[in-house]
C-alpha cells in the first residue's frame, strides 16, 4: 500500500508542476529543440520537469510521447493552428501532446 501511496503523489506532482508553463502554441518543426526522451507516461508536467532539469526553458511535446526542450522556440513563421496538436499525452490525457509532425509549445 506505501508504494501506491507513493506512486501517486509522484504523478500528481509531476501533473501540477505543468501549471507553471505558459504555451505558446503548435508548431510544424522542431527548430530550435532538441529531443530530450520518449516516454509511455508522457505529460506536460513531466516535459516540463526534464527542461527544467537540463535548464532550458523552451519545452515541446510530439507524438503524445516525445519531449524535446530548447532555449529558443520554433520560428513564428512555423506556427499552425492549435488543432494540429490534438494528440492526448500518453501519461496524461488531459494534457495535449502535439500531434504526428506537430509539437506543442510551451515556456517555463
């Protein structure tokens, strides 16, 4: 019962800590980002936690799984509509992680 216990205030955890991240939109490339980990429990609060700890402050999402972090966003002129990054985060359905080419971006 300890490790459940313990398990959830983890994800929990990693869940709240998305609050902080401000989005800043969907995008069609990945310029400027670098791929950072593929994760079956994918989320933005998780994304976020990996940036953070490589202290960049620009982090994406792709694929549901995929987090890549960067220290500048894509260009502007990669911008598509927020529909393109329709993809439930594999950990997280709430959150939205990109889509298939698409990354959702935010700043910590």
């Amino acid at each position: 019962m300890m490790f459940q216990l313990t398990s959830n205030f983890v994800v929990l955890a990693l869940f709240a800590s998305a609050a902080q991240s401000a989005y800043l939109g969907c995008f069609s490339s990945s310029t400027n980002l670098s791929f950072k980990e593929h994760d079956v429990y994918q989320s933005l609060g998780q994304c976020q936690q990996v940036c953070k700890a490589a202290n960049l402050p620009i982090l994406a999402t792709t694929k549901g799984t995929d987090c890549f972090c960067g220290a500048e966003a894509p260009p502007q002129s990669d911008a598509v509509a927020d529909s393109s990054c329709n993809t439930p985060c594999s950990g997280y359905a709430e959150d939205k992680c990109g889509g298939e080419g698409f990354f959702s971006v935010s700043s910590l």
